[in-house]
C-alpha cells in the first residue's frame, strides 16, 4: 500500500519514466507494477498520470481567491515561553 501511495505521487508530481517509479517503488517489473498499481486504483499508470485523477487532492488558488499575503497581514507578537512535548514516531 506505501510503495502505491509513493508511486502515485511520483505519477502525480513529475514526469519520471513508469518504468523508473515502478523501480524505485520496489517492483521487480514493469509489469507486476502495472498490474498491481491498475488493480488498487484502477487504471493504469499511464492513464493515472494523464486523467488528473490525482488533482482532486491539490488545492486550487483560484478557489481560495489565491495565496497573497503582504506585510500588512503579518503580525508580529511576543508570547509567554512554554513547554513543548515532542514524540518520535
């Protein structure tokens, strides 16, 4: 399901070779990718990559009315310090 995921968005966000992704997602071949990679989603890789089927997940500016920001909207504050827990995971 990872290598999927990762596959998916290398597919989504670039032009590397299907070959190349199916490489670096761990696949043996082409092939086995393909197969694999149609069964979960649906289509092919090619075809993922050229339907936009992943566009769904990128925000539009336009939508958002764009992502401006001047110094105008910039606040600068001073706050009180405090403790922050981090957990590795």
């Amino acid at each position: 399901r990872l290598r999927l995921h990762r596959a998916a968005g290398y597919l989504a966000n670039g032009s590397m070779p299907i070959a190349e992704i199916a490489e670096r997602s761990g696949y043996s071949s082409l092939q086995s990718f393909t197969r694999t990679f149609s069964a979960v989603f649906g289509m092919p890789p090619a075809l993922y990559r050229k339907a936009g089927t992943h566009s769904r997940f990128r925000p539009s500016l336009a939508d958002s009315g764009g992502c401006e920001m001047t110094m105008r909207d910039v606040v600068i504050r001073d706050i009180e310090g405090f403790d922050v827990l981090s957990v590795d995971h």
